[in-house]
C-alpha cells in the first residue's frame, strides 16, 4: 500500500504531530508516530499571534507561515529518519498547518493556518496536500471539523450506536448511528483541554494539569459551570465549530468576575467538568442510543476527565481509540495523512452533514514535490 504522512498542530500550539501510514481504499494502517515541539521562541511567537487575532501585522503572519513550513518539514523528515523510509517512497504529505484564527461565522467566513507547503514541498522533496479547510467554507460549510470523516471510515459498525470525542484543546465529537441508512454527524462541543491547560499555566506554572490530578484535588462550583454553559454557543443547533478565538482565558476571567473569590483548584475541576457535561450532553441529545465513546486526543490521556466521562455516561462503555488499534495522540495527523490520499484519488474529505458544506468537496491543494513520485 502507499505511503502517506500526516502532519497536523493543535490548538495547543506545542508540538508537530506527525504520523507515517499505510493507506489504500478503506483500509488505514498506522506504521509509526512522533511528536517534535516547536522551539520554544516559536512556540511563544504563535501563542501571542492567536492572542492578537486578526490584528497580526502581516508581516508577521508571512514570517511564521514560512518557520511553521520549516518545522514541519523537520519533523517529517526526522521521522523518515528514525524508521529509514526515503522521501521517494512516500507518495505525498498531507498538512494541515497551523491554525491561527477560525471564524466560520464571521463575513466573510474565515480560516487561517500558517504552515507553507511551498516550503514543505521543497525541503522534503514529498507533494504535499495542504490548505484543508477553505474548500469547505467555500462551500457554505464550517471547515471544521473534519475528523468526523475519518473516525466515520475507521470506527463506523453496524452492531450499534457509537460516538467517537476528540480531545484537544476544542473538542469535538463524532455519531456513528449503526443504522447505514442515516449519515454520521458531528460538531465542535467546546472548549477540551484548552482552557484547562491555560488556567494551570497561570497557577502551577505548567504547560498542564497531568492527569488531571489538579483538577482532582478540587470541587466543581455548580454557580461557576452554570454560569459557563450560559455560553451561547453551547446551545447552537448544528452545524456548528469553534476554537480559541471564542474559549480562552479572558472568556473565563470575565465570569468569574461575577462570583466570589474561588480557589484555583476549585476552578481547574470546574474546567474539567464543563468539557465533561458538553461531551456527554451531545452524546445523550444527538445520539441517545451510544453504548460505546471512544475518546481520542490528550483528553483520553487524562484519567480524572475519562473517569468523570464515564460518571456522566453509566450506560455508555468510555474508552481509549486504543481499545480499537488507534493510539488516541495520532488521529489528527492520520487524518492529514487520510486526507492527502483522497486527495490525489479525488475522493471528497469532508462531511456535509458535520460542517454543513452544500455538497461533498475534494480537500487540499497540491504542491509538487521533486523526489520521483511513489507508485
């Protein structure tokens, strides 16, 4: 089967993803995986061009566009290295680049990910797919997410209702009705780890709260997660997406101006329980019948929010994409990978039902490389 890489960096804005594949018809067989952080000055750059939005001076933008590519071409061509597979034998790289700012509801709809695939195309020597989402949005659709399609090819079964939750700094989630006849949906539920990740940045001082043992040590404050689900978004009909330009730390600092002084603590297991209650209510309102939730991203790598999953789901089994041959970190970057071969077999890469696209589109443009194209 041919080869395809995968490249991908989340709303957490640390590290490159990226996944080697095997990739033919329906069948997707994951060869390795690795994750390279960015440099620390370029990690802290992006970081303040999210904050700054649509007020990023373009020069800027055009600067990290080019040092994303770089770093992407690194990291795929570091895992080439370690398992000794030559450019040549991989027929393309599929990149989603890095997201900077995602407004699918302003007008004109917007996305923008920095991450040249000019630059990836020549430093590999690999054609590489890139610029995922705008066809979508073209298209009327939220370019986002695009998960679902994937999760739908890998995890969909006949024997019963299935969700599929990504974890990473948005969540989404991904219905998987046993019934072929209805087609799977999915949406943006909310904030994941993001807003987790920033308050533990602020009071421990951590990229983090590993294993959710922070959020563990305090009480969820019902007046507090009230508040927070008052959110508008929340109650949103599908098709619907977010990310950090609504859900970040200002959001919160905002509500809890409006409740007595809190313990951090208090708030980070509030936190914990707002990205449980917005899973599990889309479960429970979208799909009633689930008897299975597989949870992918580092959210499936924090126990105290799996458990808290199950607590809110008893009549669902909650478990790892691991259980089903996925390691939960590698998903998206397969995805790019997933996407890039639909690409060149010109199949479409998103689902209307998700984003609410008008019609089913072929994803990505098309970089040439210069290593002699893989059969």
């Amino acid at each position: 089967m041919p080869l395809y890489l995968g490249l991908m960096s989340g709303t957490s804005m640390d590290a490159v993803d990226c996944a080697l594949a095997h990739i033919s018809g329906g069948e997707v067989q994951l060869l390795a995986y690795r994750e390279t952080p960015y440099a620390g000055p370029l990690r802290a750059r992006l970081h303040a061009a999210r904050r700054r939005g649509g007020g990023l001076p373009l020069s800027e933008f055009a600067a990290l566009d080019i040092e994303v590519g770089r770093a992407f071409a690194a990291a795929a061509m570091d895992l080439l290295a370690e398992h000794k597979v030559r450019a040549d034998q991989v027929r393309a790289i599929g990149s989603h680049g890095q997201t900077l700012l995602h407004q699918p509801r302003a007008q004109p709809p917007h996305t923008v990910q920095a991450g040249d695939p000019n630059i990836l195309a020549a430093l590999t020597g690999i054609t590489t797919i890139a610029d995922l989402r705008r066809r979508d949005l073209a298209l009327g659709g939220q370019g986002a997410p695009l998960a679902p399609a994937l999760h739908a090819a890998l995890f969909r079964r006949d024997d019963q209702d299935r969700c599929v939750a990504n974890i990473g700094g948005i969540a989404n989630i991904t219905l998987l009705p046993r019934d072929p006849a209805r087609p799977a949906g999915g949406f943006d539920t909310g904030p994941g780890n993001a807003l987790m990740d920033e308050w533990a940045a602020r009071h421990l001082g951590v990229a983090m709260d590993a294993g959710g043992a922070w959020a563990d040590s305090g009480r969820v404050v019902e007046s507090l997660l009230t508040d927070l689900l008052a959110d508008p978004y929340f109650s949103l009909p599908p098709p619907k997406s977010t990310g950090r330009e609504h859900f970040h730390l200002p959001w919160l600092e905002e509500r809890l101006r409006r409740h007595a002084k809190l313990q951090p603590a208090d708030v980070q297991a509030t936190l914990l329980a707002l990205t449980t209650r917005t899973i599990a209510g889309a479960v429970r309102k979208s799909l009633p019948d689930t008897r299975e939730l597989l949870v992918c991203g580092g959210g499936a790598l924090n126990p105290a929010l799996m458990r808290a999953l199950g607590g809110a789901l008893p009549d669902v089994t909650v478990a790892s994409t691991a259980a089903r041959g996925y390691d939960p970190r590698c998903l998206e970057a397969v995805l790019c990978a997933w996407l890039a071969h639909r690409r060149l077999e010109g199949l479409p890469g998103n689902l209307p039902a998700v984003t609410g696209a008008r019609a089913p589109a072929v994803l990505g443009g098309i970089y040439c490389g210069t290593a002699k194209p893989a059969p």
